[in-house]
C-alpha cells in the first residue's frame, strides 16, 4: 500500500497542498527530518500530502518514515518506472560520471522533471529537496501568486558570490547570474509545465548536445524557463548561516557543511532538533562519527573540483546549450 492513512482521511473536495522530495534510500535519514520539520508547522485547519519519488526504499525506511505522518500530514511512496524518458536521463549521468569531482550524477536530482507529467491531477505543487528544514508553514509558500510564471525559485547565493559559478552561468549556461536560481526549492505550475511540455523538451535537449555542465538538472531549468521564474524571497530558500535571519522559514544545506557530516557547522542545531523526532537519529549521528579526515578531505575535493569545472567551462564563447 503506498498511500497511508494518517487518521484522519482528507477529505472529498477539499484542497491539498502537495509536496513533492525525491530520494533513494542514502537521502532516507535527511528526508525524514525534513518531513518531520513539516509536520511541526502545518496549519492544522489545511491537509498536506508529502510524495516521496524513488528509486527503490527498504521496507525498514518506508516504515521510519511512514510513522512521521500526522492527522493532517499523509504520505504516498512512488516508486520511478524505467520510461524512455527516464532511460535516457539514467544513460546521460552514466555518461557524466567522473569519480570524485561530480556531484550531480545521479538521476534522482532528474525525478522532479517528472512531477507535471506524473501527476496530472495538481494543477500547483511545491518541490523541497531533502536537506531542508522547515521553521514555518510550507502552506504559506505553496500560496505563492505565480502570475504568469511557470515556477517560483530563489536566486541561487553561491552563485552570486563565487566568480566561477557566476562566470559559469553567464557564460556556458547562457543565463544571468541574478536571474539564475537554485532548484532545491520549488513552487510549480504544474498545468503550465505540461503545456510547456517541460520534460520533453529537457529530454530533446539532452540528446541534442549530450552536454557536461556543472548542475545539469538545474541548468536545463534555467535555460528552459528563462524569463518565466518568479524570484523567492530568501526567506524560504535561506542558506545556513551563525547569525541567521529571524524571519527565515526554510533553511537548505545545499551543497557545503552537511550537519550530519561535520560538527560545529552554522544552524546545526535546527537540524538535529528536526531528526531527534524521527526513527533515523542514531543513523545520522552514526554517519557523523565516521566522516573521518580522509572523507572529509574528499568531500573538500569534490568542492574544490566543482568550482574549477565551472571556471573551466566559463571560458566558452557561447552557452553550451540552447533552447
């Protein structure tokens, strides 16, 4: 069965606020505390439904994460299916793989390109990736006005105070650094994405130039909705920082200083007081302990790596790919 009943079954006609993670099962622990973050700061008189897109989930995890559902907060597990689509997105971060110095091959990051197609009963939904945390109603960002736009999106801080990345996206991906933005937050037309044709035209680009590009997934977005991005304020998509914001709602370890890697790291506190109330404390505190010198060093690698990739691509003439 992979809709839980919660206790409390929502309701025949009244509105859900979708939200959709995608994970395998290395993303379990931190989804959970996302999840578990959620939950804590829903508006009690709404329904939430939380979709979790996978590659394949342990029963042990389905069942962790299938105990932080609440009155209010359902739970579906959907497994991905081996579509054309999805073949090609698997072959292509085959294709991408690098060793060390990637931190985008793997499909997973590509299941959210899935979201309009699969789910055609949502005409709006709101995309987290699992490293986030929650300090405010998640409802309130789905009631983000799009206007016109396709998406709303947060403009991506790294890439606007490191020169490589904003080289790199003003260069190769054709897009300017203060309009490029960060796709681990997402509030989607999903109506307008399925008009748009969103995940085929990714795909025809993908075949098209077959292209080595830093944040792929999150490149293609940008290129494909260029001009149709509503622009997040920071408070939903904000970066973990020692004096951080009071108004901040959503606080997202993107990419650097993971909690559950490194010890004494900005906001860790908000993130273990969000995974002692799930079933995957002792996983992530375990996985702590053994992110050893030598992981850590390889994981400083994988940034450095990162950095000089998109310098290096930054010196093109032209975007490497066109819409």
């Amino acid at each position: 069965m992979s809709i839980f009943d919660t206790g409390n079954p929502i309701k025949k006609h009244v509105k859900v606020v979708p939200i959709f993670l995608t994970i395998n099962s290395a993303y379990a622990p931190y989804a959970a505390a996302a999840i578990h973050s959620l939950t804590q700061h829903v508006n009690p008189d709404r329904y939430y439904k939380v979709i979790i897109l996978h590659d394949g989930l342990n029963l042990v995890n389905r069942w962790r994460l299938r105990s932080l559902v609440t009155k209010n907060v359902a739970l579906q597990f959907k497994k991905m299916t081996r579509s054309l689509y999805l073949k090609a997105i698997v072959a292509y971060c085959t294709r991408r793989q690098k060793g060390a110095g990637d931190f985008f091959s793997s499909a997973v990051y590509y299941y959210r390109a899935f979201i309009p197609l699969m789910f055609p009963l949502y005409k709006k939904a709101v995309y987290i990736d699992s490293d986030v945390i929650l300090r405010d109603d998640i409802g309130e960002l789905f009631d983000t006005d799009l206007g016109d736009n396709a998406l709303a999106a947060m403009v991506d801080p790294k890439v606007t105070v490191i020169p490589e990345f904003r080289d790199y996206v003003d260069n190769a991906v054709g897009v300017p650094h203060t309009e490029y933005v960060n796709s681990g937050v997402q509030v989607m037309d999903l109506k307008k994405m399925r008009k748009m044709r969103y995940l085929s035209t990714m795909i025809d680009l993908i075949k098209t130039y077959d292209a080595d590009l830093v944040a792929p997934d999150q490149d293609y977005l940008n290129v494909i909705l260029k001009g149709q991005i509503l622009h997040l304020d920071p408070k939903w998509n904000a970066e973990p920082v020692k004096d951080l914001p009071k108004n901040t709602k959503l606080v997202h370890f993107n990419l650097f200083n993971k909690p559950w890697h490194y010890k004494n790291v900005p906001c860790e506190r908000i993130f273990w007081n969000a995974a002692k109330g799930t079933g995957f404390l002792g996983d992530l505190k375990r996985q702590q302990a053994a992110f050893n010198e030598e992981k850590q060093k390889a994981d400083h690698d994988k940034v450095a790596a990162l950095i000089k990739k998109a310098g290096e691509l930054a010196k093109t003439k032209e975007p490497i790919i066109k819409l």
